[in-house]
C-alpha cells in the first residue's frame, strides 16, 4: 500500500541515509521569544535580495562607456550618459516590472541592514555573544561589514549623480590611507578617480557575484554555528537551565511561523517597492565629477561615516612634506575600525573585567548585567549621534538651528551624552533590579503569609 | 534526543480516534509514550501502533476557512500581478498597482501561514540538552595528531618548512591580483592636463574670454582639448574685485583684473566645489566663499582658496591666469599644488 | 516598562522624594526661562502705512511707505547707509543703496517677503509677506523712480526647453538649491525650495542675485537658458514620481526613516509570533 508522505522520504534516505538527521533537524528545538527572530528577518531579506537582483543583473549593462539617451523621459532626451546608468534608467521607465524590481531590491537592502543592527543589539543586550558563541558573534560582524560594503557598491553602479558624488568621497577615503591610500587608489581605480570605467566593472563583478557567495558563506557558517551550539534561551522558570534547553521544534511548531515572517518580509518589501518611491535615478541625472548637488547624502547605513567625516575639524597630519594622515581617514577609516574593534574584542574584554570565563547558555535580561548594558547604550548613543549629524544640513533647513551651531554642539554632545548615558542606564538597570527583587521577596512573603493562614485555618477547623 | 511532551494550554487532548491535525498513528491518551490505543490507520497486522510524537489536539474549522479564505485571496492578487502586468503597455505600467498585487499576494499567504501557526499546529514545548564540551574526543583527536607523527624525528623543521612553503605558495597566488594595476604609481595623482598657454573652454567647448568674466558669479571651465572627466582638468572661475585679493606670496599676477580659477575638485573627499556665495551687502553679509556640498569645506578665493570653515585639510589648488591678445583666458603655468584629495605625497615637491 | 514608571513615582514621592521634586521645578523654570529668552531674540515684525491710501498704487504713496518701512536702512532716499548706527529704538541700520536697481529687485524682494528686513544680522526670510500688492506696486514704482533700472522680467518658460534647463540647473543651481529645487544650506545661509515660486520670481532672482546667492547676468545665462531653467524649476512642483509616495523627494534620509519603520513593523510582526518574556 502506498503511503503519500512515508514513500518519498523512504525514496530520499535509501540514497542518502539522511533520515536521521532529517529527523534531527525536524525536531531541533527554538527557544521561544519574539527578539529570537530578528536574525531571521535579516535572513529572509538577503533572499528577496538575491531573487530581485538577479532580475537586475540580467538588465543592468555594467559599462561606462558614453552613449546619448533617446527615451521617454524628457528631461533626460538628449542628454550624454553611460551605458550603466541608461540602462538602469530604461529598466525604470521602460521595462515592465523593472521600477518594481530595482525599488524591492533597494528597500530590501536598507531593511537588511536595519535588521542586521536590531539583531546585533538583541544579542549584545542580552549577552548572547559569550561563550560559547563568540565565533558567531564575529561572524556576525563580518557580516554586517561586508553587507555595508555590497550595499555601497550596489547603489553606486548605477553611475547617477547622487551615488557618484558618494564614489568620489570613497575614492578619497580611499586615498586618505596612511603611506599606500594613494596607489591603492589608483590600483583600484585603474587610474586616478572617476578612471577609464574599470573600477565599474569592478564593482559589478565583486556585487554580483563575489560578496554574495562571501556573505552566502558567511551567513550559512553563522547558522551552522548557531544551530551547533543551540539557541541562547531567556530563564522563564526552573526548567530553563545551563543544560537544558526548552522550545519549540522545527516541525510542526516552529516552521510555520518562520515561513509565515519570509513571506510577511517579502510581503513588506514588495510593498514598499511598489508604494514608495526610493533612489529615482532619473531625478538626479548622470554623474559628472564637475557637477555637485546639496544634501547629497549615502544610504541610511553610511549615515554615520558622513556624520564623522563633517564633524572632524580641519587638519592634515603633515610631517615635512609627507600628509601622513589626510582628514578623511580619520572619519572614514578610523571611526569604523574602532567600532568594529570595540565590538569584536568585546566578548574578551568582559571576560577580563568580569572574571566570568564560563559557558553561558541562558541570555541575560538586560536590566541584569547594568555595566554592559549602560556600555551598549553609551556606545550606541555615541554612533548615533554622529549619524545623526550626518543629516544636519537638513535639520537646519526643516527647524532653522544653524549648522554652524549644530556644529558646536555635536562635537560635545557626542562625548558628554554617552558619557550620561553610560550613568543613567546603569542606575536604572540597578533600580529596576531592586525592584524586581522586592516584587519578588513581596511575592514569597505573600505565599508564605497564605500558607500560614490555610495551617492556621486547618488547626481550627476539627477533623471530623 | 530525548522528549518529554509538555502540551502548550492551546493543544487540547483530543478524543481517542480523532486525529487532531497531528500526523502520527494511533494512539489516544494523555501524550504520554505508552502504545495501545483504538482505531488510528496503519497497524492492521496485529502489530502494537507506536506512540504519538507529536501530541493532538482539537479540530478548528473556523481556523481553516480562515486560511482557505487568506489563501484565496493570496491567489486572486496573484493572479491580480499576471493580469496587469499583462494589460499594461511598458510606458504606463502602474508601479504601485503591480506592488500592491505581489506585496498583497504573499502578505495574504503569510498571514494564512501565521494562522495555521497559531490556530491549526500543535506548537509543542520540548526539553533538550544543550551540548555540552566533549573532552574525551578533544584528548583523543590530540592525542591521534600526536601519534601520527612518530616516524617524524625533525617536526619543528618540517613543520616551518611546511608554513613557509604555504606562505609563499599563497603569496605566488595573490600575485597575479597585481596585473589589477599599477602596484605603485602615483603618476596619474600627479597628472595635470594644465600646461602655460592651455586655453580655458566652459562647459560647451568655448573658450572663455576674459572680458564675459563678472563679479558676484562663478563659472565652470576645462582645460581645451583635454578629457573632461579628468579632475585635474575642471576649474571653478570667480571675479573679485582686485583690492580684495590677499593671495599668498608668489602669486603675484596669478589673477589678472581679479579672475581667479581654482580646481573644482574638494581638497578634503574629491566632490566638486559647486557652490559658491557672495554678499550683496558686504558690510553685513559674509564674505565671497566656495563651499562644497558634501561636508561643508569653505574655501576663500580672495586669499588663494584657503580653508575658512570645514573639514578640508588643504587649500583648493589655484591656477596662474593670463590673458591672450584676442582676450581669451589662458593658463600662465600649471596648478599652485596637486589636484584632488590628499594622499601621502599630495604636498610633496613641485607637481609635474 | 510599568515597571519603570513605577520606579520614577517611587522616587518622586516622599520625604526622599523633595529634592528630587524641587530638582524637577528648577529644571522647568529654567527651560521656561529659556523659551522667554529665543522668543524674545525674534526679530519684530509688521509695517507702518499711512492712514489713509489712495485708490491706486502712486509713487507719492510708495515713498510714503518707504519713508516709513525702509529708510531707516536705506536712507530717505534710497542712497544707502554703509556704516550702521542705532536709529528709532534698537534698530541698527544700514543697507546698500537703491539707486539704478530697478523695478526688478524691488518687485522681488518685497513680493516674496524678503524685505523689509526688522534686523540687519538677521537671514531675510519669504515666510511672510506683509505688504499688500498694492503697496507693493507703490514702493517698486518709487523705488524704480530713484534712477534707470532693470524693469520687472517677463520670462517664457514655455519656450524653454525641460532636458536643456535640468543639465543647466544641474551645473549652476543645484549645489546650492540640490536637484530637485527642494533647498538647502551653504555656509552661513538657508537656501530656501523653489516649489511654489512662479517665473517671475525666479527670473528676478537670477538676475538680482539677492542675498549670497550669486548673480547671472544675460551674459552668464541668456534669456533663452532662463527661459529653459525656469521650465524646469517649475516641473519640480511635479517631478516624476511613478515609484510611488516620494517622501519630500530629498532622497536617503527619508529613505532610512522609512526603512527602519518597516523593520520596526516586522519587529512588531514578530511579537505576534514569538512570547515575551511575561506572556
């Protein structure tokens, strides 16, 4: 008699002899929080990521060479442009699905980075990066850094105004390399900037093909990891210990609802791509390096590089006739290493603060460990506020505090506020203990006064 | 792996011989692993039905014309997409519609998953252990690296042998990454288009004559003849009025009636210099100033572009000016220093 | 975070509690005492007309209202002062003379609102106009009495060619006013958008190069280039958005706000999938 669902999988293992670890894998166990899904919704964005970017790839001409555009569009009717940026206007304008494909693809990209960072904060605030898990932790990081690399390239192929100007600033952080930034340059660019048009094939080959495999790997050995290790898991009652873990399988529990966030993610982002406009190309025109335009801002996950690039007074690091540090290296190249330092060496320095080198597999509540959590929000608030200065020209022009004076302010703000941060979140943390202590002792000295009620109770009443 | 069913308080127990949604065999009871148990399918044989794994629970068809209905829906945005992509000529295709359609389409499948979830799947709560270090395989894998190398008398010889061989066979494999471009020249950093006589041409290829040249504007001009993607060809012209130059020393005459051309290119991240303010009231209003959009660099022209405000390290470089016979514009020598952002040797001598 | 409100009342409240209350009223004395003083920095506004107008605009009426509104700072007859000295009340006057600038700068600055100016230091600012258009007319007939000017333009952007004027205001305009016309900022001013401003002002704005901003002569941009410029600038109330919703057409910084809303929706999604830690 045959059987519907037992005959293929009899078909799969007599081949593979995976059914246990198929069975394995159906049974594996999530621990159960809504913060534990963050990671996923990164995961699923990366896959409408590669899906719409392969329609894309298949349109976009990764070449500078000039040629005039004809089309449709007539402020653009006549005008001198590349092959990269006409076809990425044709595929706007003209194709059918095109405007919907590129706009998913670009939501989807700046989602995934937002997520990425959600995700980064759940598993820093709840101390999820300890051991065992500080390799995932760094593979994290890697990920997060190369995804801001891939989001970068993948906006400036388009060879437009607003992404070349962001090109440009790249080739002179480039440069701003202490001793090698200038031939480094000009390895890259195959000459000096904007080049012959090499660098844009560059670009294309490492977007489309390169980087993904690199994050495609990086993000199936973060997985790995993790599944490796189990899930860290929240101690809601006395059977969520160091050794025993409790969730909910993959199958049937589990696989429904992650299935349910991929097609709510997509949903959302196809959504986006049809109902809010984002990078219209065609209103910014063709990048020249002679032409500028005010507010030329990166996308959202650069916003802090631009902040610290217009925050840094002005000085070259000059010993003779050798600029040994240009201006730019120090927003450009030094804030990101630094953050990305602090945050990979993190899982060891509190290890040495602490003392504690043992495994942790039940994650924190953040009220719970208040000098990390007071160092996150400082550390965060620190990024953030240059971020936000990246965006100050436009915050004059909306409320009218001049950027001269926003200037002023900032280069404090972003030393004093975190440095306050770092004292209220700790204070806090520790209140919010105290009193979840008291609660807890109230809770007891309640239980305890009901028992002796119902004894007391129980001595009056005679057994009969 | 062991497991201990513990229910969730949505699965119910289910009545012996109804199957819930749960696809296990037989099996009535409290979910607990014992066989036995009426009806179920499978079995047959005389054979003991195994226990349930995954535990039932109770039936609820309100949920599942929930999910046909969500289901439905998704498919008719679905077909919605085919419909108007179709319709639509390529110039008029309605972007939010076609989003609208897809986005609607899986959002609709996803909450009939969502639904399924929470409404039609026993979510069970399961126990396991975390895995623990395993050190007797550790030992073991040491102690098999260990005794693999017995025959080996010099190990630390052939092991350094070994890491330099792997060391520069992985530096033979990188070479050719060289043939990317130049390992190191800094030429094209050097390069300049501007030689003495070179006309300046505006941006439609007409050269520039001196006397269209106004105060209280700015122009846009290339060196003739030359590339004008070239950023050490591009200029932005100004004219102040000759008393309120104040240019360093040895630049004497590099403004002829007050015309002053500087490299359009920002000193500090490469951007071009493409704004520029002038008072209509001097005495109140601030000074004339080339300022660039990406993060602010001020440049003042009356004092050789030097840095007034912003994060640039190093004055925008100006370019001698002299004016030919028929009054065109020409350049008197090349630039005052490098073009473009400052790299190691931006300072360094005189530019070629 | 119940929990946290519960812990600031508790610390709030009691005899503990006084300082920290006493602490709270300062801090809002002081930030009302803060709000008095930006308020009182605001430069004054309102005119001065005479009590009783003629029917029609009449230089004799524009030299009235100037006499009242703009000699203060530009001299009873428009001849400038260059050197400020306090005059009537706290006001400070100087302003470059007006003699030979015509119809054209007149008509523009007190059409958009950016004279009269109420303090010398301050950015001249369009948000509000508070002559009527027949003041107006008087002051600019007066003003272009005070010797030959340029008279009001009349430019035709509908001879103008769009793709023409966007790679013109690409390479003149945008680094001040960005792409899209939609502002910004160079050093030491607002430079405001251009939605809204109809031909008129935009040539008179061009021509004048009013404030910093820089001034194109018919030499720099003949009317012809104007004329396309302008038909741009006003396609910009209505740039092509077929994307969708444009978010202000300013690009990335609405763009991450929007982005991070939808993650934070899907992060909202995911509570209704996932527990919380006290269900």
């Amino acid at each position: 008699m045959s059987e519907p669902v037992r005959d293929p999988i009899q078909f799969i293992d007599e081949r593979t002899a995976a059914a246990p670890l198929l069975k394995k894998a159906l049974r594996y166990l999530f621990p159960d929080h809504w913060s534990f899904l963050l990671g996923e919704i990164a995961l699923y964005s990366f896959i409408v990521l590669i899906a719409t970017g392969v329609y894309l790839a298949l349109s976009f001409e990764p070449s500078l060479a000039k040629t005039v555009y004809h089309g449709p569009y007539a402020p653009l009717r006549g005008r001198e442009m590349s092959d990269a940026y006409k076809s990425v206007v044709e595929m706007s304008l003209t194709y059918k699905a095109g405007l919907l494909m590129r706009q998913t693809h670009h939501w989807a990209a700046d989602v995934f980075m937002a997520s990425i960072v959600a995700h980064l904060m759940r598993v820093f605030f709840t101390g999820a990066y300890r051991k065992p898990r500080e390799l995932t932790w760094l593979i994290g990081l890697a990920l997060l850094f190369t995804s801001l690399l891939e989001g970068y390239l993948g906006y400036s192929l388009v060879d437009d105004l607003l992404s070349g100007i962001g090109l440009a600033i790249g080739y002179g952080v480039l440069l701003s390399v202490p001793l090698v930034g200038g031939p480094l340059g000009v390895l890259l660019f195959g000459a000096a900037f904007p080049g012959k048009g090499v660098f844009e094939s560059r670009m294309y080959i490492a977007h489309v093909f390169i980087i993904p495999a690199l994050l495609a790997t990086l993000i199936g050995a973060h997985l790995a990891l993790v599944m490796a290790r189990h899930h860290t898991q929240f101690k809601r009652d006395a059977r969520h210990t160091q050794r025993r873990l409790v969730g909910v399988p993959m199958f049937p529990g589990q696989a429904p609802r992650s299935l349910a966030l991929m097609l709510a993610v997509a949903a959302v982002l196809f959504l986006l791509g049809g109902l809010v406009q984002i990078n219209p190309i065609w209103q910014w025109g063709p990048f020249e390096p002679w032409l500028g335009t005010n507010g030329a801002q990166p996308d959202w996950y650069l916003g802090w590089l631009i902040g610290a690039l217009r925050l840094m007074p002005s000085f070259d690091v000059v010993i003779g006739h050798y600029t040994v540090i240009p201006n730019p290296f120090w927003g450009g190249i030094a804030f990101p290493l630094v953050v990305l330092a602090v945050l990979a060496a993190f899982p060891w320095a509190e290890r040495r603060l602490t003392g504690d080198r043992t495994v942790h597999n039940l994650a924190d509540r953040p009220r719970e460990a208040p000098n990390r959590t007071a160092f996150g929000v400082a550390f965060l608030s620190w990024i953030f506020l240059v971020f936000v200065f990246g965006a100050a020209d436009r915050l004059y022009v909306l409320f009218g505090v001049s950027y001269e004076t926003l200037l002023t302010v900032f280069r404090v703000a972003i030393w004093a506020v975190p440095a306050l941060a770092f004292l209220i979140v700790r204070r806090l943390c520790r209140e919010l203990q105290h009193a979840d202590r008291v609660e807890h002792e109230r809770e007891l000295a309640e239980q305890e006064a009901a028992r002796q009620e119902a004894e007391l109770m129980r001595r009056r009443e005679p057994v009969i | 792996m062991s497991e201990r069913a513990k229910d969730r308080p949505e699965a119910q127990q289910g009545a012996p011989g109804e199957a819930g949604s749960a696809e296990a065999h037989g099996g009535a009871g409290a979910g607990d692993a014992q066989s036995g148990g009426s009806g179920g399918d499978g079995g047959g044989d005389g054979v003991e039905a195994p226990a349930r794994i995954v535990p039932p629970g109770l039936p609820d068809r309100g949920a599942e014309y929930v999910v046909l209905a969500l289901l439905a829906l998704a498919m008719l945005f679905a077909v919605g997409f085919i419909v108007v992509y179709a319709e639509y000529s390529p110039a008029e295709v309605p972007n939010q519609l076609l989003g609208v359609c897809i986005g609607g389409a899986l959002g609709f499948a996803a909450l009939a998953l969502a639904v399924l979830a929470r409404r039609l799947v026993v979510t069970e709560e399961l126990e396991d252990d975390y895995p623990q270090e395993n050190p007797r395989e550790q030992s073991e894998i040491a102690q098999l690296v260990h005794e693999s190398a017995s025959r080996i008398t010099r190990r630390r010889l052939l092991l350094g042998a070994g890491a330099a061989t792997g060391g520069v066979l992985g530096l033979a494999g990188l070479t050719p990454v060289l043939s990317l471009g130049p390992l190191w020249d800094t030429a094209p950093l050097d390069y300049s288009p501007w030689r003495r006589g070179r006309r300046l041409v505006d941006p439609h290829g007409y050269p520039m004559l001196a006397s269209e040249v106004e105060e209280e504007t700015f122009y846009t001009a290339f060196a003739e003849g030359a590339d004008r993607e070239d950023i050490a060809s591009v200029l932005v012209v100004v004219r102040l009025h000759p008393s309120e130059l104040r240019l360093p020393k040895g630049r004497e005459g590099w403004a002829p009636y007050g015309i002053l051309a500087y490299s359009k290119i920002c000193t500090h991240a490469g951007c071009a210099v493409a704004l520029y303010r002038k008072p209509r009231f001097p005495v109140v209003e601030a000074k004339p100033a080339l300022v660039c959009p990406c993060h602010y660099s001020t440049f003042n022209p009356a004092t050789g572009a030097s840095v007034i405000f912003g994060p640039a390290g190093r004055p925008l470089p100006q370019l001698p000016l002299m004016i030919d016979p028929s009054g065109h514009l020409r350049a008197a020598g090349d630039f005052s220093g490098r073009v473009g952002p400052a790299w190691w040797g931006v300072r360094e001598g005189p530019p070629t | 975070m119940s929990r946290l409100a519960r812990t600031i009342a508790t610390r709030l409240r009691g005899a503990a509690g006084a300082r920290a209350r006493w602490g709270a009223l300062s801090a809002a004395a002081l930030l009302l005492a803060a709000c008095e003083g930006v308020a009182l920095a605001q430069p004054r506004g309102g005119v001065l007309t005479p009590p009783s107008q003629p029917a029609k605009p009449t230089v004799q009426l524009g030299h009235e209202l100037f006499e009242a509104n703009c000699a203060s700072c530009h001299g009873g007859l428009g001849q400038g002062i260059s050197h400020p000295r306090p005059g009537a009340g706290d006001i400070s006057g100087a302003a470059p003379s007006l003699h030979g600038v015509g119809a054209e700068a007149a008509d523009f600055y007190l059409r958009t609102g950016f004279m009269p100016l109420s303090n010398i230091h301050a950015e001249p600012s369009n948000r509000r106009v508070p002559f009527t258009n027949k003041q107006v007319e008087a002051i600019t007939d007066f003003v272009a009495s005070l010797g030959a000017g340029p008279a009001i333009p009349h430019p035709k952007p509908r001879a103008g060619a769009l793709n023409s004027g966007f790679e013109l205001f690409t390479e003149d305009c945008a680094g001040c006013h960005q792409s899209l016309a939609r502002g910004g900022f160079v050093t030491g001013a607002r430079v405001p958008p251009l939605q809204g401003v109809d031909a008129t002002e935009i040539a008179e704005a061009v021509r004048i190069g009013p404030y910093l901003m820089p001034r194109f002569s018919t030499k720099r941009i003949s009317d012809a280039q104007l004329n396309s410029i302008i038909r741009y600038v006003l396609s910009t109330n209505r740039p092509d958005n077929r994307g969708g919703w444009s978010i202000g057409n300013l690009g990335p910084i609405p763009e991450g706000l929007v982005a991070w809303l939808a993650a934070i929706a899907l992060a909202v999604l995911c509570l209704g999938l996932g527990r919380r830690l006290r269900a």
